[in-house]
C-alpha cells in the first residue's frame, strides 16, 4: 500500500512570543487594577471612619448649649455670638444685682439715719422784719450732734442783719470758749463762774488769765467770729460812754452757742427769761443769757431742746425796748419748737 501523504507539522510559535506571556500580562493587569480598587476602597473607608470619629464630638458640642454649661467659660465649641449674648446678660444680671444691693443698702441706711430739723432763714424773716429791717437781728441752727465753731455758715438761717455788730450786752461766751481752749484752770474756774451767775468780775479775770481783751480778740478772730470785737471790761459803764464797747453779730453768737454746747456748757446759762416777759414752749427746755445796755439794747441768747432735738437760737435788738425784744424772743422760740417737732 502506498503511504498517504504526511500530517502536516504544527507550526512553531514565532521567535520571542512564548504562549504564557499574553496570560502573565492578563494576570498583572488583574492585579493592578485589585490594588487601585482596594486603594479606593481603603480611602473610603479611612474618610467615612474620620466622619464616625467626629460624631462624638459633635454631641458633646451639642450638650454643651444645655442650662448647665451655659455658667462656665467658653471652650470654643460653642457659637461666638451665642457666646457675646450670654456674657452681656451676665454682665447686666450683675450690674443690676449691684444696684439692688446699692439700693437696699442706701434704703436702708436712710431708714436708721434719723432725719435732722431745718430751721430757715426765711421763717426767722418773716419774724424779725416784722418788727424792724434795721434794728432787730435773728439767728438760728440746729445743733443736733454737730459742732459749728468757724465754719458751715450756710448751716445757719439768718436775717437781713444777722452780720450787723450789735452791742454785745450780756455775751459772755467767747471769754468762756477763749478759757477752754487756751486757759489754765484758774481761767476755766473763773469762766465758769461767769457763765453760771452772769458775774462781771469773774468774766474779768478770766479774760485777764487768756491775755486780756487782746487775747479774746484774737481767740475770736482765729476762730472765724468776724463780728466780735470786745474793748472793755464787763459792767464798765464809764468806758463804755467813753466810746469803747463790746460788739458782736447774732450770727457769731449763734455759732458760739453751738460751740459752747459742744463743750457741755450749757447746764452753766439759767436765767429765767420766763420771768421777764418771754413765753417758753411747754415742750421746750431752755438754756438762756440775756443782756441790756446802752442803745436801748436787749439780747437773748439760748441753746433749747424739743423733741429730742437742740438749737441754738440768738435774737439782738436796740433802740426796741425790753417788751418788745421779750415779745420777738418768744415768737422766735415758737417757730423753732415747731420746726424741732416736725
């Protein structure tokens, strides 16, 4: 038998082109794109986990704007404006706290101070101008607690002529305020004495004892009492002709009396110018000088109480008499009781 023709060979692969590169290259593409897939994927993951991380702290943020937390200080999670509006109401809370405490405190201050009398100058005008413009003086103060030597002037109701120079008949006070303060106890005694019975002779030598006439003038003078001026000795009617007086205003004297007061002197004055025509209050306490001289001049000089509060109250007169000048003392005491009463 004749042999059939040969099966023809299998072709050889070309020349540098194995079968298993096209698989390799199939198997690397897999690969690489797994890994970007897996790398999307991973960042996916780490910004979604980011997001869960931060939840936490957003409800702490959102607890934090709850009552309790709005008393403490800003950490920064809460709203800034939220913030601003919180510090002005606490700042305004406070601020009206304050003033209620201010308040309460001044209310209640003023409820304990107890309020003090006002004497007026024009109460005391409406009195003296009465009688005369020019020849009658008033003045007046309350003395509650207070000590007016040289000053607080405005402290003192006044009339027209309250710093006129009237004689000074019966003002024996700044020979006894002049003693007390720059006399030894030999002057005290003396000054004492004068103010206790009006005695001449011991206002004297208690003048004497604090350098004379000289020394009460310039006691005076440096206390501020610019209407007192004193040149001779008490009683001396001989100097007092002659030109040479004692002169002082109702201002100066009302001054005086608060002064002598402060000092405990007023128990010292007890004339009863009950006695001489003058009406007292029956509420009232009196402690009073009185005095007459050349001019037609007749004085009165008192520190009073009434209703637990004092005064000091000075009326001058001249060329009015002794009825009328009683007459004007007592109108006088009974605007003041009045005014001690209110």
């Amino acid at each position: 038998m004749t042999a059939g023709p040969a099966a023809p060979a299998s072709p050889e692969p070309p020349a540098g082109r194995p079968g298993g590169d096209h698989t390799k290259a199939v198997v690397i593409v897999l690969i690489a794109l797994i890994c970007v897939v897996a790398l999307v994927i991973g960042l996916f993951v780490t910004h979604s986990m980011g997001l869960w991380g931060a939840q936490p702290q957003a409800q702490t943020s959102v607890q934090s704007t709850g009552s309790d937390a709005s008393d403490s200080a800003d950490d920064g999670t809460t709203d800034s404006s939220d913030a601003k509006s919180k510090a002005k109401k606490n700042t305004s809370d406070s601020a009206k706290d304050k003033n209620s405490d201010d308040s309460s405190k001044k209310s209640s201050t003023e409820k304990s101070k107890p309020s003090t009398p006002v004497i007026t100058s024009s109460q005391l005008s409406d009195i003296a101008d009465s009688y005369s413009s020019s020849d009658v003086a008033v003045s007046a103060m309350v003395i509650d607690g207070t000590y007016a030597d040289s000053s607080e002037d405005a402290t003192i109701a006044t009339t027209s002529q309250s710093g006129k120079q009237f004689v000074a008949a019966g003002l024996y006070l700044p020979v006894y305020l002049a003693a007390q303060d720059n006399g030894d106890d030999n002057a005290k005694a003396q000054a004492n004495a004068m103010m206790g019975s009006m005695d001449n002779n011991a206002g004297n030598m208690a003048a004497a004892a604090v350098g004379g006439w000289s020394g009460v003038n310039s006691w005076a003078s440096s206390h501020g009492y610019k209407g007192t001026s004193f040149n001779r000795d008490f009683g001396d009617v001989a100097a007092s002709n002659a030109g040479y007086e004692n002169y002082s205003s109702s201002r100066d004297a009302a001054r005086m009396l608060a002064a002598v007061d402060a000092r405990g002197g007023a128990s010292l004055m007890n004339v009863d110018i009950a006695s001489e025509g003058v009406t007292i209050p029956s509420d009232m306490i009196v402690h009073a000088h009185r005095g007459q001289g050349i001019q037609d001049t007749w004085n009165y000089f008192a520190i009073v109480e009434a209703n637990g509060h004092k005064a000091a109250v000075a009326v001058v007169t001249q060329y009015q008499g002794q009825s009328v000048a009683a007459d004007l003392m007592s109108r006088v005491l009974a605007s003041v009781d009045k005014t001690l009463g209110q």
